[in-house]
C-alpha cells in the first residue's frame, strides 16, 4: 500500500477511533486507486475496473465513498460521482389478501392473539419483534399511539 494511503487510514483509526472494520473497507477501496493524486481520468478508470470485476453499483458506491473521503482528506479537487443504483420494493399483500388474513375466524385463545397479531402488524406496518415486543402499558387507545 502507498505511504499516502497508509497515513490516510492511520490517522483514521488512531485520530478518529474508527472500528476495525472500517479500517478494513478503507482499506479495500483504496486498492482501486493505483496512485496517490489520480486525476479524472484515473478515478474513472478506477470505476471502470471496478465494474469489470463485476462489482454492482452498490459496492461501487461503498469503495466510491471510501475515495472520496480520502480525496476530500488529500485536499484534491475531484470527486468520483455515485452510480445509480436500482431501487428495490418489496413485495406487499394485495388488499385481498390482507382481506383474507383478517377474515380468518379463529377457534382457540392463542388464534385469537394471532389474529390480534396480525391486525396489528397489518394496521401498523410494524416488524414482528416490535409487535411481539409491545407491552400493553406503552399503548395509548385513546390516540391511537404508543409510548416508549
């Protein structure tokens, strides 16, 4: 690794305490940069090599972030722009089945608290955990809220 490079995730970790893993992913990203002051011309090809070994937007952007901190750190003028990255949505019930879940008529006490559950998860969009974790004291009925 070169000495700027070195100095750079040095002062990192013992100037600004950050973990080992970022020293790693510092270290990682800086492997692209194939000298200390890359012009345009070789943070670009830096990108391109990147993609060439097949690395997704997303982890373009991981190294990408990295340099640019140590350009920001060196004091250069450039700047490597971010890639576009695809937006994913979930995948969401349809308000037929949501219709179909809250439809279900159960028969004992523990399919009446899944019920319950599910109604909750369905009205909230809250994670499981945090359903399963709601004491009935943080819940205001009156407004429709929970308290921490």
């Amino acid at each position: 690794m070169l000495p700027k490079f070195q100095q750079f995730i040095r002062e990192r970790e013992y100037l600004l305490n950050v973990s080992p893993a970022t020293v790693s992913w510092h270290t990682h990203s800086l492997k692209w940069l194939r000298s200390e002051n890359p012009t345009d011309d070789e943070l670009k090809q830096a990108v391109l090599r990147m993609r060439e070994k097949g690395l997704r937007a997303t982890g373009c952007n991981s190294a990408i972030r990295s340099i640019n901190a140590y350009l920001k750190w060196t004091g250069s003028p450039h700047k490597i722009q971010q890639m576009k990255e695809p937006h994913l949505i979930l995948p969401t019930f349809t308000a037929p089945q949501i219709q179909l879940l809250l439809s279900w008529k159960p028969k004992k006490l523990t399919g009446h608290r899944l019920l319950t559950l599910i109604s909750l998860l369905a009205d909230t969009g809250c994670r499981v955990s945090e359903g399963i974790g709601l004491d009935w004291k943080e819940v205001d009925f009156d407004n429709l809220l929970s308290r921490p």
